[in-house]
C-alpha cells in the first residue's frame, strides 16, 4: 500500500473514534472551544424583546413551514402544484430564472421548505427554499412578482482543540462505528510533505486546534482548516501554523516560520544543459514521426548522478524497450515524477526504497530509445503528465525577515495553546472493563 495512502487510512481510523468519542462527550475534559466568528452571540441571546423570527432571511410568523426533502423522482412542478401553484408560474420560474437556477438541478434527497399561507382547507406556496447543501440555499418566490434568488446561511466557526496518544489499543471498535473523514483529511494534507510522519510510533501523539464550521450556532456542517498542530513523533515535536497575513503568506509553516512544504528541485541533476521541452507535438528523432514527448530532457555526461527531486517512494525501477533503466517516484497523492534512460540505478535503488529530495537514484546513460546520454524528467500531477517548468510548484522558502517578526506575534500564543493542551495518557495494559473509560478512550491503535 502506498505510504500515502496507509495515513489517510491511519487517520481515518483515528478520526472516526475522536468524532464519536466527542459526540458521545467523552472528550469534555480535552476538547475546548470558543466561537471566534460571532463575537456578538453573548450579547444577543441576553437582550430580551424577541426579534422577528426569521429562516432563509424571510419572516416565519405569517406562515405554515413544511420542511421536506426531495422524493426519488420528484420534480419542481410537482411540488409546487400541490401548493396551488399554476403551470404558468412553474413554467415561468423554470425559463425565465433559469440562469439564477435551472430548476431541473433539483435533486432526490435535498431538503426544502415550503412557506404556505393557509387559505381554508388549501395551503397555498408562497415561498419554496430549495437546500442544495447545508450552507446554500434557493428562494423561489412565488407571488405574483415572481423572483428567484441565492443565499447563504450564515457559517459559525468555532475552534475545537483534540489530542491523543498513538498507541495500540482500542481502535478497531470504534473504526466499525463509523464517522467523518474531514478531519484526518486535513491533516494529512498538512503533513503532505513531511513523508517521514507515515512511519508512526508507539507513543507518537498529535494536538490539534482546528476549525469545526456551524450554521444556528448548533449544527455541524464540515471541518474547516487546521489552525495549528504538534505531531509528536520519534520523541520531537513537529509543528504546523496556519499563517495568512492577507499579502504574502497563506500557508503552514513551522514554529521557525519554516514552510511544511518542500520545493522540488529545479532539476534532477546539478550540472546539464536541457536538450528537449516538453512539447506534446515534438517530431522524435529516432522513430522519424510526431510523438508527443511527455518529459523534459537534460543531456548531461554518461554517469552523472540523477537525484530524487522531492522525497518520495520508488514505485518502480525497471527497464523497457523505450524507456530503457528507469526510476519512477511517487511523492504523494499529488506529485510523482519519473527518470528514464539511466545506463544503472544507484545502489540500494529498487521498488519500495525510500528517497530523500537530492538522494542519487541512478546515473545518466543512454539506454532506451535515446540517441546520447541524458535523462527524461516526466513529471505527473494527479495522473496527468505535465511540463514541470511551467508548474507553479510548492515554495519552500521560509517567511523572510520582513515578515518574521509579525509571524512569531501570531504564532507564539498558538504554540501555548497548543503545549498546554493535555495530554490523555495512554494505558495499553488497563483490563478490557475499563477500556471505555476516559483516560483509555483517548488512545488508539494504529494499524497498518
Ligand atoms: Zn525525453
């Protein structure tokens, strides 16, 4: 399994019990949040004169809600015929709105409300809301003005922090309960370039401060960023800051204002000239006809060291008839770049070896379909092959000494935060009875 892979995994089977354990409210002593978007909700909810009820931005008093949801093969005209709306109206909505909303996107499952006024036995649509997610909204107004217009509800974020003990225990109970992804998704987004956090120890622990995103101030609607992490691991604290200071910066850096990211090198080797670009209409000097040439082409002198231009897995190392000795490396989901028409691979070089960005995987040659010693750079983004000299690329420079000074200001409280949270501590040898008690629910296995 792809090493990438295996952490999402990891964290999945980590995240699934952290979320149920939090709903359950096993994580009370650990989890502390404090709503950081709505400053104002204290002052609200003390005043006392009732404010109109609203939803969707439209008064509730003068009308019967109907909350439902999409039945399998429902349509719009469907719906709104049973609220006594006529053909013209439906048909109107349907053409002259459908630029706001193509009312044929509606779909089985989502929800919406029907703001009804109630004539005799008849209840009448005045409004129609249309739910295409938690967060976004559709208002068909049905008067006689007829408007269809978007909305948004509004997003409470809140910070949540949540830590654990990777340890072994407990996990695989809690995996079959199920839960959300989100979180374990950031995070190994996070970690992205940091390959060597896959290996995980006993006794590695993680703390985070991350971003849960509400609507009414209640309902959970997805995970928003990582504001800051610790992973501890091999006994050394490696953090991550979210800093955006609205110019320059907008990415995760560590506690030395060091990006998380890690640049590619330019170029798979130190000294070369670039012999063919990329170009997918390129006329191929050996087999005389137009072949797309996929890669970028330095010549260099026979045995010249090929690097690794990133860290990454060795997913193959191989020969075939047209790309000769070749090395391909996969540096996570994202990134995987390949070198061909090596004359030999370095030592140690084979499918499954670890490589370090700058690490020798092979030396310059000549075999394939080559008409002199240089190597093929291919380079694929999410499978596709692409020009890496035309990639903008992940920087890995520092925050510059411009900057530092407003970076370690909004880091250092962050960083507090993050070194006071407790720590729960792991007790592998506890007797199962005890297993869903506090302290042991808070480690857990990691298996892979
Ligand atoms: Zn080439």
């Amino acid at each position: 399994m792809q090493r990438k892979l295996k952490l999402i995994l990891i964290l999945l089977v980590l995240a699934t019990p952290l979320a149920i354990l939090n709903n359950l409210g096993v994580f009370d002593r650990f989890v502390d949040e404090e709503t950081i978007s709505n400053p104002e909700s204290e002052l609200e909810s003390s005043q006392i004169a009732p404010e109109p009820q609203m939803r969707f931005g439209l008064p509730v008093d003068s009308f019967e809600l109907i909350d439902n949801v999409i039945a399998n093969g429902e349509s719009f005209s469907n719906i709104l015929l049973d609220f006594g709306i006529g053909y013209n109206k439906i048909h109107r909505i349907a053409t002259e709105f459908k630029e706001v909303f193509d009312v044929r996107n509606l779909r089985s499952g989502k929800d919406y409300t029907i703001f009804a006024e109630n004539h005799d036995s008849l209840k009448l649509a005045r409004y129609m809301v249309y739910r295409p997610s938690a967060i976004d909204y559709v208002v068909f107004d049905l008067s006689d003005s007829l408007d269809v217009y978007l909305g948004e509800e509004e997003v409470q974020v809140k910070e949540k922090s949540i830590s654990g003990v990777i340890s072994s225990s407990l996990y695989k109970g809690l995996l079959e309960q199920g839960g959300s992804p989100a979180l374990a998704v950031e995070l190994s987004k996070v970690y992205a370039w940091t390959i060597d956090f896959f290996r995980i120890q006993p006794g590695d622990y993680f703390k985070l401060i991350y971003e849960e995103k509400y609507i009414h101030d209640t309902v959970l609607v997805g995970t928003g960023k990582i504001v800051a992490a610790d992973f501890h691991h091999g006994g050394r604290s490696f953090y991550s800051f979210y800093y955006d200071n609205d110019t320059t910066y907008r990415d995760y850096f560590d506690e030395k204002g060091r990006s998380l990211r890690k640049a590619f090198l330019k170029a798979p080797l130190d000294f070369f000239r670039i012999s063919s670009r990329f170009n997918p209409r390129r006329f191929h000097p050996v087999l005389k006809r137009v072949k797309p040439h996929l890669g970028t082409d330095y010549a260099a002198p026979h045995g010249t060291p090929i690097m690794a231009t990133a860290d990454g897995e060795v997913i193959a190392a191989a020969y075939t008839r047209g790309n000769g000795n070749y090395v391909k490396v996969r540096h996570n989901s994202t990134y995987t770049t390949q070198y061909l028409h090596m004359s030999k691979f370095a030592k140690g070089i084979r499918k499954g070896s670890r490589v370090r960005q700058g690490d020798v995987i092979g030396y310059v040659g000549s075999t394939g379909l080559a008409t002199g010693p240089h190597v093929c750079y291919r380079f694929w983004v999410n499978g596709t092959q692409v020009d890496p000299l035309k990639q903008d690329l992940p920087e890995a420079e520092p925050i510059t000494e411009d900057y530092i000074e407003d970076f370690r200001s909004f880091m250092n409280p962050l960083k507090a935060r993050i070194d006071a949270l407790d720590l729960p501590l792991a007790e592998p040898d506890q007797p199962k009875v005890r297993l869903a008690s506090l302290k042991t629910s808070q480690s857990f296995m990691l298996n892979y």
